[in-house]
C-alpha cells in the first residue's frame, strides 16, 4: 500500500522539553489517521514539522515522496493545513477568503473564482458564500477553513484539532466535511483531544505520550488490547435488580455496579454473556437490555497512560 507520509525516528526539542522523542508514523493514500493525546503529547509538533514548519532535530520524514527538510518547498506544494481556530478573514465574504487564497496560490483570476465556487458548494456554503465570515457560525467557519486548506487539491491535508470548541452539531459538520474529503481520494492526518472524533473518523489511530508513539491500530484493535468489556443488563421488572446483580456478582466473582436499575461489570470472558442468559432464563427474569460492550477510547488510553486524556495537560504548551 502507498504511503503519503512516512516518518521515522522524529526527535524535536524545546530547551529541556522532549516534544518528540522517536517518533515513526505511517499514512496509507486514501485513508485518517488519527493522532491521539492530551495537550503536551507532541502532536502539533509532529504536524508542524510534517508541514515543514518545524525542521526535526533528528530523523526523516517524506511527504508524497519528498523530505520535509531538504524538499521542503515541494512538500509545501502537496499538502493543506487547518489548525485549532479558524484563519480565514472575518471582515471579507467566504467566497473573497477562497479567492484570495487561490491567488495567493497563483491561480488566475477566473480560475481562482471557480475554485472558490467549487468549495463553496462542496461544503454547503453557497448560500453564505457573499456574507462576511464574522457572521457565519462556529460550524460554518470551520467548514470554510477547511474548504481553504482544500482550495490548491493538497494530496495530504493536515488537521490539527479542527473542532475545537465545536459545540456536538458543529463538530458533526466538520467530521461530514473530512468524511467528504477523503471519499474524494485526499488523505488525512487528524490530531484531536476528542476520543470519539478519532473513533468516527480514523481508519487507524496513534496514541501520543510524552512525545512518543505509545500505541497503534485500528480503534477496534486498541479497544481490544484493554483485554476487558463491560457487560450490561438491566431487568424489565425494576423489582428484579437486586436479584439480577446478585446473578450476575456470582458468575463473574464482583459485586456489579446498580443505578437506576442497570447492572454493569467489567468482563474478562465474553462467554459470560451466554451463562447469563441461562442463569436468568432460570431465575425468570426477562432482561429489557442485555449488552457486551467494547471499552471506550478513553477507557483504552487510561489502560495504556494510567490517566484519561483530559487529565495530561501542559499550560500553554505549543506541543
């Protein structure tokens, strides 16, 4: 499988701060990665660098085939980058941001102006693409810095934590936007604090720590690696909820978490789903919800940390 982005060993550092300290990252053409980790990890470091922003103390990294460092310009040429808050200009329309984009891309008037036509109706902005931007909402204008990461066809697009601040139907918008993008053929390298944006969007995620790669895989293949799921049951008579934790504190060897009649217990063995179907098939208790369920992202990154990602921060940290 091609690879758009093939770093190894990246090592940066801030006076005594390790930003990164080894790191190795792939991303397949056509596919998210989502880079995972708390404030501090080093993931805008890692993107910064990635787009030639930064120049790595040490190791190699190629984009579309050329090196971030002595190919720099080359690099520039192939990707598009949107970081935490949106840099279009507030005073000028949406369609007037993507054309001054276009032309400071030396497109040609006329070309500039379909591009900036294109985009707009890409991302559902037409209709606001002659309204000033300080008018849009937080969804809108985070779609439009998207549509100007977009506006020179990048082949890689870089996004450095793109909802931040989002409220949940902002953010839904955003992830459409991404989901577009790549269905479209481009290729995305994702940083976000945000357990279930990396859940919904990556086909693979890394997990940041202390500058480091700690972890790799599919979301499913991470969730796995807890070894744990929580098994869920709630009777449909409330009346039997005692009866059922006591069931189900036998099969598995702990008292079971009881709110508002749901019983919950991590589970080693998924084959306790089936004994308590026929525990409770004998006891006569009909379940109204009965669930093995995966463990969280979040729950996967205190496994691999010993924090949650919210936890690690860095006040004003650039890493």
């Amino acid at each position: 499988m091609e690879h758009v982005i093939e770093a190894e060993g990246l090592r940066k550092r801030f006076g005594e701060t390790r930003a990164l300290d080894g790191v190795d990252l792939v991303v397949p053409r056509g596919s998210v990665l989502g880079v995972l980790g708390p404030n501090g990890a080093g993931k805008t470091t890692a993107v910064r660098t990635l787009a030639t922003l930064l120049r790595p103390d040490a190791g190699t990294a190629r984009v579309c085939g050329f090196d971030v460092v002595r190919d720099a310009a080359r690099v520039r040429a192939k990707i598009g980058l949107t970081g935490q808050y949106a840099s279009v200009d507030e005073e000028l329309t949406g369609f007037e941001n993507l054309v001054m984009i276009g032309r400071l891309l030396d497109f040609c008037r006329r070309d500039a102006r379909a591009r900036a036509r294109e985009l707009l109706a890409r991302f559902r902005l037409t209709g606001a693409g002659g309204r000033a931007v300080k008018t849009y909402s937080g969804g809108m204008r985070r779609r439009l810095d998207l549509a100007a990461g977009l506006v020179g066809r990048p082949e890689v697009l870089y996004l450095d934590e793109p909802t931040t601040g989002l409220d949940p139907r902002a953010r839904g918008e955003v992830w459409d936007a991404v989901r577009d993008v790549v269905a479209e053929g481009g290729s995305v390298l994702l940083t976000t604090q945000y357990l279930e944006e990396a859940d919904a969007l990556a086909d693979r995620i890394v997990v940041f720590d202390h500058g480091r790669v700690i972890a790799e895989g599919t979301a499913a293949e991470l969730k796995a690696r807890t070894g744990r799921q929580t098994l869920v049951v709630r009777a449909a008579e409330a009346s039997r909820s005692e009866r059922l934790a006591a069931i189900v504190a036998e099969l598995v060897g702990v008292r079971p978490e009881v709110g508002s009649g749901l019983v919950s217990v991590s589970v080693d063995d998924a084959a306790v789903l089936s004994a308590l179907v026929r525990r409770l098939d004998e006891a006569g208790i009909v379940p109204a919800e009965l669930a093995l369920r995966m463990p969280s992202l979040d729950e996967v990154f205190l496994t691999l940390t010993g924090h949650h990602v919210e936890e690690k921060r860095m006040e004003g940290s650039l890493v």
